[in-house]
C-alpha cells in the first residue's frame, strides 16, 4: 500500500472519529444552550442544514479541488471543521452553534476530495477495493467516535466538541505536511464567479447518458441508507425495549462487520464479478437482511443480520468504481462533488420521509418500515441490470 493511500485513509478515519465524537452529545449540548428540553426539533433543524449546505456546495468544492488541487481545498475543509468545533465548544448562545453547523456543512468536501483524491492514485482496476478500503476506515472512525464521544460527554459536555476539533487540527497537521498533491490542478484555468455556481456541475453530470442511471441509483442507495440512522434507535425501543447500551452494542457490531466487508471483501468480490454483480449480490443481501428485520420477533436476530447487511456494503464502493471510469481524469473532483451533493440531497429528504413513515406505521406495525425501505430499494434494480460498464466518452461540447 503507497504512503498516500495510507496517509488519505487514515486522514479519512480521523475525520469520521471527529464527526462520531459529538453524535451521542449534540441533544445534551442543544438542551444546555438553548435551555430546554425539547430539542427534537431543533436538533433535526440542524442536521437538514448541515445537509443543505453540503448539497449546494459540495460540487462547488470539488470543481475547485480540479483547478487549484486536492490539498488546498481539503485544508480549507478541514480548518472549516475545526472552526465548526470550537465554535460549538465555547458557544454561548444558540445562534452561534446554527452558525457552526453552516460553516462545516459550506467547507465539508473532506470526503469529495479524499475520493477523488484515491481515484487520482489508482487504477480504474484498484479503485473498487481502494473505495471499499475508504469506507472500512471510514466505518472503523464511527464506531471508536460515539464511544469516546459518550466517555468525555459524561465529564464534560462540551469535551468531545474540544476533542473532535483536536482531532481535526491533527488532521490538518497531516495532510500539510505528509499528504502529497495528486493532482495540481489546471493551472492555466481562469476563475469566474460562474465557478461558484452550485447547480453547474449538476447540469454538467447530466451531460454524460451513462451517468444519469448510476447517479440514480447512488440517490436511491442514499436515501434507503437514511433508514438505519434515523429509525433504527427508535425501533429497538419500540419492538425489544432496549437500552441506551443495547442500541450502541448492535451499532458497533454492525460497524465492525461493514468495515470488515468493505475491507476485505469488496476488492475480491468485483475482482470475481465485476462492479455490476457485486452491486446485485450486495442489493441481495441487504434486501433479505431488510425483509428479516421487518419480521422479526426477537431483538437477537438484529445481531444475527449484521453479517448479511455489510455483505451489503460491497455495493456502493462498485458504484463509486464505476462512476469514475465516465468521466476524464481532470473531472474527477468535480464527479466526486456532485456525488457528495447527492449524498447530502438524500440525508435532507431521507430522514423526514422515514420518520414520518415510522410514526404512522410503529402503532400497528413498526417492522413494516424496513419493508418500506426494501421496496424503495428495489426501484434501483432494473438500473442496475442495465448497466454495461463502459469507458468513458468525449465529453460533451457544452460542458
């Protein structure tokens, strides 16, 4: 493994530890500032807006990350990060932590850039295993995040905001001064405030035919992924009666399985049957484990389906690969913004929607969401089948 993929990854895995840290704290951290209880509300006010400005500039950032370079766009993110943290540490009023969570979605293009950075410094053959290296250290962050989160939260509930912004000062530290570029940008490129427009490299994306259905079926794969973190607490309580403890155990054995698979198993699984089967077998996996979770009586069976849901993860690092191989190699950051606005564009919407569903269903039937979920899914199966890997075309003249 080269010293920037190691370097970049574990940059990856300290950002997703920064992120985990403040997750178990945030409503504590609301309830103290605005003192009140009732922070449900406000704390998914917050989240839609951290989203929102990933949405709108995301691809922003990842057209800046083709024209001037990886590195000075993903310290911009970083240092926004770190501003975001301690401006949450310290904040008096409530205001000012809305204020922090803006700033860090506008500068959070950390996962663009370190995307697009990993397809600059592979092979169209080692991106699929690269990816799913990606997001194994990716998942390794959130779980160890929410548990040192949860232990300085008990002694102190502003602690994890002061370390996740320590954490991200390391970052920063890291890709200054070990990260190579991989890219150094166009430099004969002329900036224009037309650049800034955030909607352009969604026009852009729309351009290239074969785009359009793997960038609908990474929307649908999203927005289905919303389920987990939005419902899955709040179904624990309702089906087995858990506890605070139970819930974050069958998270962190759901972690360590996704990250395993991703690590281990993604690279051999395409190497085997090419993006577009290991996508099938992926979706396979989740729908049963979906359908399963949808019936089940028992709170054990939710440990017994962690290894059949992060079989399937192996999907969505063969879609990533996929994507790449569409676009030329000066484009790849502005491809990795657009992927990161969709991403953002699903956790705005997902959540309201799986919510909404969950309290109309939970007095009859609470299962029945994850049946919900596995229908929207299987919305992406005929895009799937249709896929014919392909490399990339000419890019359109009006792009």
């Amino acid at each position: 493994m080269n010293k920037a993929l190691v370097v970049i990854l574990a940059a990856v895995t300290l950002d997703a530890v920064g992120i985990g840290l403040i997750f178990p704290i945030l409503p504590s951290l609301l309830r103290d500032v605005g003192h009140t209880t009732e922070v449900a509300t406000l704390l998914g006010l917050m989240l839609a807006l951290y989203s929102a400005c990933q949405f709108l500039f995301s691809p922003i950032l990842g057209v800046l990350s083709d024209r001037f370079g990886r590195r000075p766009v993903l310290l911009v993110s970083l240092a926004g990060a770190a501003i975001d943290y301690l401006i949450m540490a310290f904040a008096p009023e409530l205001w000012m932590l809305v204020l922090g969570r803006a700033i860090s979605g506008i500068t959070s293009a950390n996962m663009a850039v370190a995307t697009a950075y990993i397809t600059d410094i592979s092979s169209e053959e080692e991106r699929a295993k690269r990816f799913g290296l990606f997001h194994a250290m990716f998942g390794i962050g959130f779980i160890v995040g929410p548990v040192l989160g949860g232990l300085l939260g008990d002694f102190w509930v502003r602690a994890p905001f002061i370390a996740a912004a320590l954490l991200n000062a390391a970052n920063f530290a890291l890709a200054l001064f070990v990260l190579p570029e991989s890219r150094h940008g166009q430099r004969e490129a002329r900036f224009t405030w037309d650049t800034l427009n955030p909607f352009k490299p969604l026009k852009w994306a729309l351009t290239f035919a074969a785009l359009i259905p793997l960038m609908t079926i990474f929307v649908i794969m999203n927005f289905v992924g919303t389920v987990y973190g939005t419902i899955w607490a709040l179904f624990s309580e309702d089906s087995f009666a858990w506890s605070g403890f139970m819930i974050g155990l069958s998270l962190g054995a759901f972690g360590v399985f996704h990250a395993g698979a991703q690590a281990f198993l993604t690279g051999p699984a395409v190497a085997r049957l090419g993006e577009r089967w290991a996508l099938v077998v992926g979706m396979a996996c989740e729908l049963t484990a979906l359908v399963i979770l949808g019936v089940a009586t028992q709170g054990w069976v939710l440990f017994a389906l962690a290894p059949l849901f992060a079989l399937g993860g192996i999907g969505m690092p063969a879609l990533q690969s996929l994507t790449t191989t569409q676009v030329d190699a000066d484009r790849q950051g502005q491809l990795q913004g657009v992927l990161a606005s969709l991403v953002s564009l699903a956790a705005v919407f997902g959540p309201v929607f799986f919510s909404f569903v969950y309290f109309a269903l939970r007095g009859s039937w609470p299962g029945l969401i994850w049946i919900v979920a596995a229908g929207i899914y299987l919305l992406a199966l005929p895009l799937i089948l249709g896929i014919r890997r392909s490399r990339r075309t000419k890019e359109p003249a009006s792009a």
